[in-house]
C-alpha cells in the first residue's frame, strides 16, 4: 500500500515539476529573448514531434534504435554473465577479465569509433560493437562485485545439497547477486543509449535508414530545432518509460519480492 | 509545506528569467570594436589562415579586438553565429541556404575560395554513379552539405532523381570518411575535398568518378563567408575592414607564394612540397566572387531542402555598397 | 564424581561410530606465524547420538565441525565417516548454520525445501518433491508457510525451514553450528524441543556446536569441552540425565558445574 502511496507521490512530484518548467519554457519562447531557432515554442515542439508521428518517420527511427540497443544490451548481457562466470571458475581467466576490464572501462566508446569504423566499417555492426562495449564492462564489474558479495553460506549449502559448480552459478551466484546484476543493467542501459545516440550523430544512418540519434543531428543539420527538441522529447520518454516501468517492475517483482534490498 | 514549493518555484522561475536576461542584455552591443571569426582548417580556408596570420584586418582597423574561435562543423559555426557568438562563419553555399531559409538573419559577404571535389571510389568496376550497386555505400559528411546537394545535382541529371542514391549514404565526417574508405570494408565511395581528396587519390586502387563543377554543370564558389545583420549593419567599420583584408589575404596568395607555402605549411602542418602540389591544382582557386548561389538554391528549393527560394541575388548577398 | 563419569562413558563403547577422528589438525598460516587452530584432535561420534561440541568463542569449534562437514582442507590426520575418508561435502552430512540467511532468499519456503531433493532427482516427479517437502515442513512445524519468502520469516521460522530443507535429504549426520545462538531465549527453548522431536523420529545423528552450557546440557547424549588456545578437546562427558530434560531436573547441577570447572571461565579473562 505505502509502496502504491510513495509511488503516486513520486508521479505527483514529476507532474507538477514538469508543468512549471513547460510553463516557464512557453514564457521564455514567447518573450522573444531568443530566437525561434534557439528556443522555439511548445507548440512548434509539439507540431514537430505530431508530424513526425504522423509521417511514421520518428516511430520507425525509435524502433531501429531501440532494436539495436536492445541487441547489444541483450549481447553484452550474457556475455558479461559468460565471462564473470568464468573468471570466478578460474584463476588464470579471472586475470584476464580484470585486466581487461581495467584497460577497457575507461575508454568512451566514442573514441574508439575511428577504429571501429576500421574494422567492423559504418554499419549497424558497428553501432553494436559501440553499445556492448559501453555495456559489457560495468557490466562485468558489478556482476564481479556482485559474486564477492554473495554470503558464503549460500554457496556452502549448495556444495552441500551436491550442485556441481555451473550449478552453483547458475543456481546460487546468479540469482544472489542479482540486485547487482540490476544496477548494472542500469548503468549499462543509460551508457547504451549514450552511446547509441553519440554514435548515430557522427556515423548517422545508412541511407535513410537511421535511429533516434541520426533523427536529431538531421533535424540540426537542416536546421529543424522544433524538430530536434521532439528527438530529446523522445529519448527521455523512453527513459522515464524504461527506468520506472522496465526496471522498476523487474525490481519490483524479483529482489524487493525476495527481500534482497 | 507550500512555502517551501512556492519558494523553490520561485527560485527556479528566478534562474530562468536571468537566462533570458543575460541573452538580452548581451545583445546590447558595446561601442568597442570587435570581430569574432570562426577559424577553420582545410586548404579551402587558406585566406582566412593568411589573414589571421598576417594580421590584415589589424592593418585596416588597429584597435579592432578580434576573437578566433575554433568549431568543429559547419553546424556548430551556424548555431553559434544564431546564439549570437560569432560574426563570421565560412561554409558551403547549401548549409548557408539552410540556415537563411530558417529565417537568420545573415547574408553572403563574400566568395572565398573555389576547391576539387571529388567522389572517389575504391573498385575498379564503378565508373560512374550508374555503377552503384545496392550494397555500395557512398560516405560524405552530413545531409544538406555541399557534397550531399552535388551529388543529388548528379542523380538527378542522370535519372531525374535527386534522391536515387541517398540510400547509400552514410554520414561520416572527413578523416572517418577517408578511413573508411580506405578499409575498403562496405564503404566504396568518399564526396571529399583536399587534403582528403588527394591523400585518398594517392593510394593505389582509387580513383574518381565525379568532381564538383561536373556535378553542378558550371563553376561554383566552395566555401562563402557569410556575416550576421548585425555585424553589416551596426558595425560598417569593422566589416569593411574584414572584406579588404581578405581581398588582401586573396591578392597576398598570389603574389607572395613562397611566403604563402611557409604560413600554411607551419599551420596545417603539411609538408611544404605537398602544400604546393595542392595550391597548384587547377581547381583550386581562391576569390572573392560568389558564383552558384541561385543555382544551388534553386535546386534545393524544387527539392524541398529548403522552402523558399530568394528573388534574386541581394537577396542573400550583402551589398557592398548600399551603407 | 569423575570417575562415575568416566565409568558413564565406557556405556558408549559398544555403540556404532559413524564419524571418528584421528590427529585431526588444521592450520592457518599468516605471514608471521602458524596458528594451530586444531592440534592433534581425536573423537569418536557414534551413530544416533547428540553430541555437543561446547567452548568459548574462538577455540575452534566451528572449525572442527566444518572439517567434518568436508568444507575446508586439513594439514594432517584422518577423518573417516563409515570408514569412508571425507574429503569434500557430501548430502549424508548436512550443514545447519547459525546465520539465518542460509535459505535461498529468491525462493519460496517450500522452493527451498525442494530443491535439495530436485538437486538429487529423489522424487520421481516435482509433486513427489513437493509431498516430501510438505511432510517435513510439517515435522519442523512450519505448515501454513510453503508459499512465504524466507524474509517475510522471523529468524526462529528460518532456522526450523533450514532444518526442513536439511531432513529432506535423510542425512545420517546433521552438523549443526550455533543454530539457535543468535534466537532469543523462549524461542531458543521452543526450538530445542523441536530439534529433540526431530532427532526422536527421525534417528539422525547430531553434532551440535554451542557455546551455551545449558544448551549443551539440555540436549546432548554427549559434550565435548573445547578451551581457548590449542588445547583441542579438553574432555567428553557423558550426558545421561533423563529425557526430557528441563534446568533444574535432578542431577543437572552437577553436570553444569562439572562442565563450567572444565571451561576455565574465570582464570580466562
């Protein structure tokens, strides 16, 4: 009940913070302070975003983005998951993801993109090579935490009851530390999609053919900041959407279910 | 409870209101005379390069305060001359277009240099842009660029079609677009200009299919210098002093090579000798005449790049003479 | 008085061993020196006693039990269960551990009860499982609970679907390691009840470590009195006070006393 009570509160919270700076935004772009191309109306933004709809232009250019995001994040998943598992099975592989993971980590993914493009070329590949790289690595560093955290007792009583050890990862590792899992699939979604969007602003789209990210550098490119804004409008609609609906009912109906957090 | 909302709103209305404010008083221009230039790299640039070197508009106008700024693209330099921080860009004549179609308030103050550009491939079998198979794709910098409208001019010369290749188009910017190209993996065309252009002829297995003035049918100029309003019209000193030291700058290519050769070399960090074999190409040339315009436009309009097309020329060009 | 004991103890002789260790010592090395966590331990555990394994904090008790249950290496000795040598976990020794989050908190009780036997194909079908996890769900009295995640339990609730979870797999030796020590005390009395009802109908032999003299007397057949130090085990005292045992009962007194004198708690500290 609290939890249905804090909830509303929150979605309340947002209304109302929302409506005073759309409010404050109108009165801005109404007072002429600046130019229509720099801050134009709410109107213009809505009249943009409504023709984008209509055109299916910025459906179809969400779907692709999110279809490949989708992909990496689901790619660097499992192989986060694959390699966590085995640098706890083994001493010689644990090194390597470590040290992998200390060479990596710091690197944007943006500033690989010369030598992507190298070696994987312009293509959605590359788009995906970005994404799992953005993702793989926090990935794997919460996933490993996750594993330290595990109380040991959990892993005694499976050796126990007689689990092998892929059992015991796949039985006991992996759902203890899911509450990590979870805030790293946090991180890795909100680093996917800054490096989706980033990578689509410098190598755009194959033909018409691009996400939300070569929407909006199109919309600046010919100008069409109305046009730009329903882009941004967009990609924090799919956040909200993302974080209180997709992560938060996961969280909802797993760890805070099972009492983890 | 409400206090704290009501004073947390009005806090939050305070900041918005002094964002506004600031962008209004900085409109209020001070009396002192200043030029802020956006500085670009690439040989069709060189003027600018020689001015700012030789410090030319220093000579005309002493006092004058001049601010270098360095942006990375043609959008980002037209954005901020609409934010209000710059008073000269140089640019191809669609993106200038673009942006004037929008309603900013800039003209074309003057031609600046006329450059090979080139589409070049990496297969032997593609001839020409009737060779591109499905599979190809075409690298240039961004939609609604120089190179985008070129090639569109050509599509639709060939088959009446502007947009007939713009499913191949990948947008990369030009050193990306050069590797690209050269990795040989699914890019198998490059819309570039120099260095580019020739760094990517020098390499064996490519070669050209198309250059600008083909595509366009007549000569154009390649990059303009477009100035704000603002600067021609409340600042006529300072603009006067910009365009003759670029007609200087112009004149001081020609005469002075040698010279010419060592400011470019140290600032583009080219060898010398290379330098020159790229100042020598025939299509290089630089000029204060502006040539293409309404062409450009014209076709851009029928194209739906932009929505209006000017009358004529004073329309988008300011006039010399009429202070 | 000492001797009565030691004539008590003779009573055990004929009884079978199940575990029995020999020179059992474990070390723990630190780049100072070695410490001796378990020097030299001999003890037998015959089938179907309770035996505690009684001493203060840090003597080694938990370390002796874990070595039974085949948790941790040892340097030397030999540790024989049936004549069998146990070198690693096996489901005839079940751990129950003091900490109470030992049940799987993503799984339900009766999920957690289950899964041993799933883990071992016992039932021939998950409702086979699911009807043995129910009868002893029932035998630990926590019937009502199946569907209730482990942390919506009160602690004692915990300990008894751990011990549900333990049973399923008819162990022959329950390890026990302070189950009750973190329960408060009413709870801890009705628990040890329980655990007197388990062992009664099920004959699992249990070793029970504790640091709670009472506990030990209340419930074991046998305790092992462990000191501070290396000493090991400094002696086994039989317990044979009549069942069921109560504090007070007669003859109580004197096997508390005994076994305080043994554990040395004043000159300690």
């Amino acid at each position: 009940m609290t939890n249905k009570d804090s909830s509303r509160n929150k979605i309340k919270t947002r209304l109302f913070w929302i409506t005073i700076i759309l409010i404050t935004w109108e009165i801005m772009a109404k007072s002429g302070a600046f130019p229509e191309a720099i801050f134009p109306s709410l109107l213009d933004i809505a009249r943009a975003l409504g023709d984008s709809v209509v055109s299916g232009e910025i459906l179809l250019q969400t779907g692709f983005s999110l279809v490949l995001i989708l992909e990496g994040f689901l790619i660097s998943l499992l192989a986060a998951i694959l390699m966590s598992s085995l640098a706890v099975s083994n001493k010689v592989f644990n090194g390597l993801v470590d040290t992998l993971t200390a060479i990596a980590h710091p690197l944007p993914g943006i500033a690989l993109l010369p030598l992507i493009i190298i070696w994987f070329g312009t293509g959605t590949l590359s788009i995906i090579v970005i994404i799992v790289h953005s993702v793989i690595w926090p990935m794997i560093l919460n996933i490993m935490t996750g594993f330290r955290a595990i109380s040991p007792v959990y892993k005694e009583a499976g050796l126990n009851f007689g689990l092998n050890h892929f059992r015991i990862i796949k039985d006991i590792m992996i759902p203890a530390s899911l509450p990590y899992v979870l805030s790293g699939m946090r991180i890795g979604w909100a680093r996917a999609w800054r490096a989706l969007i980033s990578a689509e602003m410098i190598f755009g789209a194959v033909g018409l053919k691009g996400g939300l990210g070569w929407y909006i550098f199109k919309q600046r490119v010919f100008m069409d900041t109305p046009g730009m804004f329903a882009g941004l409008f967009v990609i924090v609609l799919i956040g909200i959407i993302v974080e209180d609906y997709v992560f938060a009912a996961f969280e909802e109906r797993t760890v805070k279910k099972w009492g983890m957090i | 409870m409400k206090v704290k909302v009501i004073v947390s709103i009005l806090v939050f209305l305070f900041f918005g209101f002094t964002l506004a404010g600031c962008s209004t008083v900085g409109k209020v221009r001070e009396e002192k005379l200043q030029i802020r230039i956006a500085e670009q790299y690439g040989l069709a640039y060189a003027p600018v390069q020689i001015m700012k070197e030789k410090k030319l508009i220093e000579k005309y106008l002493p006092e004058i305060e001049i601010t270098w700024r360095q942006l990375g693209n043609t959008a980002a330099i037209r954005e901020a001359m609409l934010a209000g921080e710059l008073d000269v860009g140089f640019m191809a004549i669609p993106p200038f277009l673009i942006g004037w179609d929008k309603g900013m308030e800039w003209k074309i103050a003057c031609g600046l240099s006329s450059s090979p550009v080139g589409l070049v491939v990496n297969k032997d079998n593609i001839k020409s842009i009737q060779d591109f198979t499905p599979e190809d794709r075409i690298a240039l910098p961004q939609p609604g660029s120089v190179q985008h409208i070129l090639l569109s001019l050509a599509s639709e010369k060939l088959w009446g079609d502007p947009s007939r290749l713009d499913n191949l188009l990948v947008t990369l910017g030009h050193p990306d677009g050069m590797n690209a190209l050269l990795a040989q993996r699914e890019v198998s065309a490059h819309f570039t200009t120099p260095p580019y252009l020739f760094k990517e002829l020098e390499n064996p297995g490519m070669h050209q299919i198309l250059d600008g003035r083909e595509a366009m049918g007549e000569e154009f100029t390649f990059i303009v210098g477009v100035t704000t309003a603002e600067l021609y019209q409340d600042q006529p000193k300072v603009y006067d002093a910009f365009l003759r030291a670029l007609e200087e700058a112009v004149n001081f290519m020609d005469k002075n090579p040698v010279e010419t050769v060592d400011i470019l070399a140290e600032a583009y960090q080219i060898e010398q000798e290379e330098l020159l074999k790229y100042l020598e190409h025939p299509d290089m040339a630089y000029s204060l005449e502006v040539k293409g315009v309404m062409k450009f436009a014209d076709f851009m309009q029928k194209n739906d790049y932009i929505k209006r097309e000017p009358a004529n020329l004073e329309e988008v060009l300011w006039d010399r003479n009429d202070k | 008085m000492g001797n009565d004991l030691k004539d008590e103890e003779d009573n055990f002789r004929d009884r079978a061993v199940t575990i029995r260790l020999r020179s059992v010592s474990k070390y723990y090395q630190s780049s100072q020196a070695t410490l001796r966590v378990l020097d030299n331990i001999d003890l037998d555990i015959y089938q179907g006693e309770i035996l505690a394994i009684l001493g203060p904090s840090g003597c080694g008790k938990t370390t002796l039990l874990r070595q039974i249950a085949g948790f941790d290496h040892r340097e030397s000795g030999s540790l024989l269960m049936d004549g069998q040598e146990i070198v690693k976990p096996e489901v005839k020794r079940i751990m129950i551990f003091q900490d109470f989050n030992q049940l799987f908190p993503w799984k339900t009780v009766i999920q957690n009860v289950v899964y041993p036997l799933q883990v071992n194909s016992i039932g021939e079908s998950d409702a086979a499982n699911n009807e043995i996890a129910l009868q002893y769900l029932k035998l630990v009295e926590l019937s009502g609970f199946e569907d209730s995640y482990p942390h919506q339990l009160s602690g004692g609730m915990k300990q008894k679907a751990a011990m549900a979870r333990a049973l399923t797999l008819k162990p022959k030796v329950l390890l026990m390691d302070e189950p009750f020590g973190s329960l408060d005390a009413l709870t801890r009395i009705s628990l040890q009840n329980l655990l007197l009802k388990v062992w009664r109908e099920t004959g699992v032999t249990i070793v029970f470590v504790t640091h709670d003299i009472q506990e030990a007397v209340i419930l074991s057949d046998r305790i092992a009195v462990m000191g501070r130090g290396t000493v090991g085990i400094k002696k086994v005292i039989p317990n044979l006070l009549d069942r069921p045992r109560v504090v007070g009962v007669a003859g109580y007194a004197e096997i508390y006393g005994y076994v305080y004198s043994l554990m040395d708690i004043n000159s300690e500290r």
